[in-house]
C-alpha cells in the first residue's frame, strides 16, 4: 500500500484531520481516484494548486507515474522559479 | 514522463560537454546586431503610451478619453472597458496557480487603481510627442483612498482593504471578513514542541528584508500587429513567447491560434519578464487602430508598475544542543503579494530550513497585499528572504557555542534520505559537498584585518522541468539546426548545441542552435525556474537520439543491412556486419546527402514534460570590511560554492553563481523602495536605486561542485535560482561579526550600519 501524506489545509478540509493515509494503486491516475472516493473534493482541490512528490521527485503534471507498494506520496504548491 | 528512456551516464567522457565554446550568440551582441525588444520597427508604426496612476490606492470614478481620441495623430485609445471582465477563478499556471482577472486588472486597472504607476488607460500614435501629449488629455476622476505600504501594517484588522472579495484561505472556517491577507499555509514536521524542549540554546529572532527589483538593464518593450485575416503577430523580449500568447489568449479572449509570438532577445529577466505588461494593451492598440504598435517601458515606469520580489517580515527560533546538533526550528514568514495575491511565502516556508536535517520543524506562512506593484518571480522567489533568517540565526548559534559555522552547517547537513519540511525525502543531493568545497578553499583560511569579517550562508532550491520541446533538423551537408522554443538567457543555445553536438557526435561548429517562435517549435514553457538546461536540454537530447536513430536507418538502407548492424561512433554510422566485403563508414554529411533515396529529409523531434530536476545546494563565504566612520560596507572578498550537476558549460555556470551573488549582495547592502507619505516611489531609477556595479565589487570567485542528477542524461541541475539564495545572509553575517552587533533589518545601508554602531556606542 502506498502511503499519501496530507498536511494543512488538504487534511483539515477534506481528511477529517487524517494527515497519513494508505491507498492501493498502480499509478497516480488510480491514487487519486482513490483517494477521491475516500475524500470527496480532494481531487479538485489538489488539480490546479498543487505538485506531486512521488518517492522523493517532484511532479506537476503526475498523471500517468507509477505507485509501488513502498511509494510514498507528497501534495505541495506548485514550484516555480525566476 | 519525458525522461522515462533516459539513462544517466555514469563513467562519460565528454567531446562537448564541460568545455567552453564561444556562445553563438556572442558576436551579434557585441556588435549591436541582436534584435531586442525595441528594435523592431514595422511599416506604419504607432508608439504605444500608458496613463498611469498617480495615486497609490484609488477608486477610478470616470476617465474621459474624448479630447485624447480627438488629437490629430491618435490612433486608439483603450482602457479597461476594451478588455473582457473576466472572472476570478484559479488556473494551472505552470509556475503557480494564476486568476486571470488579477492579470488582466493588473495589466490594466478596472475600477480601482491599487498603486502608483498602476496602467488606466493606454494610447497609439503616430509620434512619442503624440501619445505623450494624448497621454496629458486623458482625464481620470479617481477618488483617492487610504492606502497601506508595508505588509505588518497591511495584516492589521484596521488597514486599508485592498479588495473587499478577498477572504483569507488556509484557515477554518474560511473568514467572512475580507482582509489584505489572502493565504495562510503552514508546513509541520514532527513535534516542534519537543524540539524546542530538547534544545540547550534557542535563538529567536526577527528579520525584515526590502522588496528589491529584478533590475534586468533591458526594459519591457514589444511590438504587436494584426493581420488582415485577424491573426495578431506579437515581437517581445520575454522569458517564454509561449506564455505571452496564453495570457494575451486569455486577456483578450480569442484563440490562442490567432496569436503568434516571435521571442525577440532579452536583456536580462531574473523572474521579471514571466507575466505580461505591455503585450495585452499593443495587442488592444492594434486591434483598434488596425497599426503596428510599439510599446516600451521607461525604467520609471519599470520600478512603479512591474514587479519586485516581496518585502517580508520573518520571524526565526532555532534549537539546539550544546555539541551544536539542531534540535527544531520554527518560522512565521510574513511576504508582500503587491496589489495581488500571489507572493512567494510558501516556497520561503518550505526552503528556509532544507539544507538541514531537522527532526522538528514548523513554517507558517502569509502571502499579504498591500499597494504596491504585484511582485513577480525573482530568481528562487521566496528563498533568500527565509535564509536570511535560517542562516543568521544558525550564524548566532555558531558564535554563542563557539563552533566554527561550517562545522556546525556540516553535522547537521541533509543528505539523500534527510527529511524535507515540506514533506518528501531528498535523492542525491550535494550539500555536504559543498560545506567541505568551503572548508578546503584558501578564502576560508584567509587572513582577516581590523573592521574585517567572514560570513557563511547556504541555500537551497528545488529546480523544475516542465514541458519543452525540441528539433533536430539535418541539412544536405550534414549540417544541423537545433530549434527550442525558450528565450536564451543565460547561454542556453550554447548548451544546447553542445548536448546536441555531444549525442550526434559531429563537430559543435556544425550544430546552428535556433530559438523558434509559437508557429516554429511546439510548445515549450518559459525560461525559469532553472530549467531550461535540464529539461530543454533533455528534449534536445531526445531529439538528437531520434536523430541518430534515423541516420543509422538510412545507413542500413544504403548498406541493405539490418538496423541493428548499424552503429553511430563519433558521427559516423559504422557496419557491423563481418560476413561480407567491409564497407566503408558513413558520414553525417554522406547519409543526408542521400536523403531523398533513402526516405526523404532527416529531422528528430522530441516534445517532453522533464521531470526528476534535482535540488541544488550552495554555500557562499563573504568577506567585508566595515568603516565605522560611514558605515559603508566593502565585500572584499566573495566565493560562490554550488552543486551544480554536471555544468555543460562551465563559464555560463559560473556566470550564474556570479551574477546571482551580486544581485544578492545588492539586496543584501543597498536596495530599497523608498516612497512618500502618499505611497509614491521617489526612487524609480538607477541613480537612487543603488544596484551594485562592477567598480563596487571584487571578482566573484566561484567552485563549481558536480554531484551529477541521475534525473538527466548528462546529469545537469539547474543553477539559476541556488546563488542568490545565501548572499543576503552571507553579507550580513559578515557585517554582524565585523562590526560586534547583530543585523537583522536589510539593507546594510551605511546610513543603518552608522546608526546601529552609534547605538550600541551610545549604551556602553
């Protein structure tokens, strides 16, 4: 199972406070419906204000990655630069 | 997914890449030929003059532009009402989420005007006599309004709201009450109260940096036209061509295929030119007078009306034990957006304590409005405010356990598996690595005279990929064009054709780097965030991959052997086949020669959205010296350490390491805003804004640390954003041990270095 961290408001809002939460799937596509189902709005709420960090890389467009059983998954703001 | 075929290359031995090549560009910019953003000049032209506002927070009751319309010579007037009133809604923005109707107010304010030099209206003339004097007629009736400068005064309950629909988010429940903060976020890791209560020394303290500009000698400038069929052509000096037709897409709401952006060169943009100013309002222009029209910015209207980075209050308490392990640390960093929301705070919560490996951890964050221009990205936005504070602090620790600064950065140095505040967990990283480049450098050692002082500062920035594009075009004498869709600011066609000259394996005189335009190149995001060399850098590879796989093709075509027979050496193709008659290699140049037998032209392709960027690391020392007459400060002398993956071209690198350390060191003595009791600037110029200059400073010395990225075929970090992250407590860290006292409050001006040391004097 991997595990998905929620901080702040993401966990607040949508997790019932729950900041650590294990989600079966194959890639991040099946991740997040997942975690859609379990916390409806938290799709949307992470789609256009937020990367992904999957096993330490960081992604803004994660969509189509894979998630192994020992994935660990991190939702922060976008990154950007100068 | 763009990298998923790429393998890092371990043991290289490089024809290319680590050299340093003249840049192609080099002789058309010394000798003035290069085309920038006001060069171009069109049949028919109108120049294009903004109104701005006088005022720094106002309500716009009218503007009368009947007498401006009426002048002999205008040929279009535009305001708010020629744009489409768009609505507030949040968008991927690629760098950060954006709300258009921001950037459309912004470009051109509706209703409220929310700092001085904010744009109202904008006109098209003939003459700059013209527009300056229609410019003159337009009347605007504004109600001027209560305006607030600095962000602790713009968090009050009482200050003067900037927007009455903005509600602060990041807090449950949400506020009812609009308020100048737009967003709180918060960053935990573990339990700082433990932390703290585990600590043997706390330092706490509070840090104020000064909004400071860009500075890029070139000022916004561009030129737009409409075509007969309503197809806009728009030529621009900005940091990605694809951006600015997105956003004129959006702000004037038409196709963004009836937009085509032609990148002209850019004189310098640091974060600066990754939004859109003048291109909407040429764009409006042109439409209406069915002219060219040319805009281009004053370096007065540079300062009132683009963006600076925030001015931040930061709050800092750091624990540690007395063998100088850090045992938590805590930050409330308090950013200015400008008249938006939209500051860099959270990447400030989520950088400050990243070189560190901290078990106990806590940053919150407030992006606040306030009326000023809206910032824009400055190189690693955010950052170098946070480790201004981090890195003082730490520097306080040092002196108050007597460790050595280095020291105490190194037993508490986050390596691949530290934890980040912000919640992953770093790969390969090389931080340690630079701490011991440091140590081992003769500055370090250096002796230091009376009024003299060292000071160390590290920094951290994530870097980005991203979408890029790239094309590899092989010409009938074996030739090659490589087309990317960025602006080259910091040398990327160099590096570009290096990496592409490196894979096809021909001569780099052979390889013409090519920036394309939106119709020329598919889509590439802009030049930022340090991305350009790893992830462009990534696509040209790719396509250059693409390329050498369909030269060994028609290799194997001509030999009628199979493909797998065929192997590219050196930029030949090469037969493997032992069984029959040996055949001669085949050149670059004969297999294009043959083309059209063997299918027709050559061109490898690689569209890619990069990711796997890895973090980058450096650490500056700075040496000063203090006159306590004055309390001028002179650096000494300055060295910039930086992993930087693997540099493609060294003096391109360290030009980024040496050009971020002096802005930071101008951001760290000298720059500021200065406004009048009205909230206008009274130093929107060079003169008063004092940026370093090349007589101010000794020679940066730079050492470049190569921890290659496995995320990159060459293994390439971006560079861009690390240097001007440690400066501004470098600078200061100096200056607090040279002069005996603590500074916390940027800039380093004499008029507060003399201040501060007659206080201290005044209380002994």
């Amino acid at each position: 199972m991997a595990t998905v961290v929620l901080q702040g408001e993401l966990a607040r809002r949508y997790a019932g406070g729950q900041t650590t939460v294990t989600i079966e799937a194959a890639d991040y596509r099946a991740l997040i419906d997942a975690l859609e189902r379990r916390f409806p709005g938290l799709a949307a709420a992470v789609s256009v204000r937020t990367a992904v960090a999957i096993d330490g890389v960081i992604f803004q467009e994660p969509l189509l990655e894979p998630i192994t059983q020992h994935s660990e998954v991190h939702f922060l703001p976008l990154i950007g630069g100068g | 997914m763009g990298n998923e075929k790429q393998t890092f290359i371990k043991n290289p031995t490089f024809k290319w890449v680590g050299t340093r090549p003249v840049r192609p560009d080099g002789m058309d910019k010394v000798t003035g030929r290069a085309a920038f953003g006001a060069d171009y000049q069109l049949p028919g032209m109108l120049v294009g003059e903004v109104v701005r506002s006088p005022h720094a927070h106002a309500r716009i009751k009218s503007i009368d532009v009947s007498a401006a319309r009426a002048l002999a010579g205008v040929h279009a007037v535009v305001t708010a009402e020629d744009f489409p009133d768009l609505p507030s809604e949040i968008a991927a923005g690629g760098e950060a989420p954006i709300n258009f109707r921001d950037v459309s107010h912004n470009v051109i304010a509706r209703h409220k005007a929310l700092y001085e030099g904010h744009a109202v209206a904008a006109v098209a003339a003939t003459t700059a006599a013209i527009a300056a004097h229609a410019v003159a007629l337009i009347k605007v009736n504004y109600e001027v309004l209560p305006h607030v400068i600095d962000v602790r005064e713009a968090m009050r309950d009482n200050a003067p709201l900037l927007h009455d629909d903005l509600f602060t988010t990041g807090i449950d429940p949400q506020p009812t009450t609009p308020s100048n903060i737009a967003g709180r976020t918060q960053f935990v890791l573990g339990d700082i109260a433990q932390g703290f209560a585990e600590a043997d020394i706390i330092v706490e303290r509070e840090y104020t940096t000064q909004p400071v500009h860009q500075g890029y000698i070139e000022p916004h400038a561009c030129a737009a036209a409409m075509g007969a069929d309503g197809m806009a052509t728009i030529w621009t000096s900005s940091q990605g061509h694809f951006m600015v037709r997105e956003f004129c897409a959006k702000l004037l709401k038409v196709e963004i295929g009836q937009i085509r952006v032609i990148p002209a060169e850019i004189g310098g943009g640091f974060g600066g030119k990754t939004t859109v100013y003048l291109e909407p309002l040429a764009m409006a222009l042109a439409r209406q007078s069915g002219r060219p029209v040319k805009m281009v910015m004053t370096r007065s209207e540079v300062f009132r009306a683009s963006g600076p980075t925030s001015g931040t209050h930061v709050w800092v308490k750091l624990g540690a034990k007395r063998n100088g392990t850090l045992t938590a640390g805590e930050m409330i960093l308090k950013y200015q957006a400008g008249a938006y929301p939209g500051s860099p705070a959270m990447l400030g919560g989520m950088t400050g304590f990243a070189p560190y490996d901290l078990k106990h951890a806590k940053a919150v964050c407030y992006d606040v409005v306030s009326n000023r221009p809206k910032c824009a990205a400055y190189r690693a936005p955010g950052a170098p405010m946070a480790a201004f504070g981090v890195e003082s602090a730490l520097d306080e620790i040092a002196q108050q356990l007597g460790l050595d600064p280095l020291e105490l950065r190194a037993m508490n140095a986050a390596k691949a598996g530290t934890r980040a505040l912000y919640g992953p967990k770093f790969l390969e990283i090389g931080y340690a690595e630079t701490l011991a480049a440091a140590k081992a450098h003769p500055h370090y050692s250096a002796p230091l005279g009376p009024n003299q002082g060292r000071g160390i500062a590290s920094g951290f920035w994530f870097n980005i990929g991203g979408q890029s594009s790239a094309a590899v075009h092989v010409n009938e004498d074996g030739t090659a064009e490589v087309v990317t869709g960025n602006p080259d600011i910091g040398g990327s066609r160099a590096s570009m054709a290096m990496m592409a000259a490196e894979v096809l394996g021909i001569d780099l005189a052979k390889v013409k780097p090519i920036i394309g335009d939106t119709a020329q190149i598919a889509y590439s995001f802009l030049t930022g965030g340090s991305r350009v060399t790893f992830a462009t850098g990534m696509a040209v590879v790719e396509a250059a991959q693409d390329t050498v796989r369909q030269l060994r093709e028609r290799a194997a075509k001509l030999w009628k052997v199979e493909f797998a027979e065929v192997e590219w050496r050196d930029g030949m193709a090469y037969c493997t086949r032992t069984t029959e008659e040996p055949r001669a290699p085949l050149s670059m140049a004969a297999i294009a020669h043959s083309c059209a037998k063997t299918g027709g032209p050559i061109s490898g392709t690689a569209s890619i959205n990069a990711s796997g960027a890895g973090p980058g690391f450096g650490t500056h020392l700075c040496d000063v010296e203090v006159d306590p007459e004055t309390g001028a400060v002179k650096i000494l002398r300055y060295t910039a350490i930086q992993d930087v993956g693997r540099a493609i071209h060294p003096s391109y690198v360290e030009g980024q390491l040496q050009g971020g350390a002096v802005q930071g060191i101008g951001w760290a003595l000298n720059e500021e805003y200065i406004y009048d009791q009205q909230g206008r600037l009274l130093n929107p110029g060079f003169l008063d804004y004092r940026m370093p200059v090349a007589s101010d400073l000794p020679m940066i010395d730079t050492v470049l640390v190569e921890v290659p990225n496995p995320g990159h075929p060459f293994g390439v970090r971006g560079v861009g954003e690390v240097p001007i992250v440690p400066p501004l407590a470098a600078v200061a860290n100096a200056v607090s041990r040279a002069i005996g006292i603590r500074m916390t409050d940027l800039p380093l001006s004499p008029p507060r270095i003399l201040a501060t040391i007659d206080r201290a004097k005044r209380s002994t």
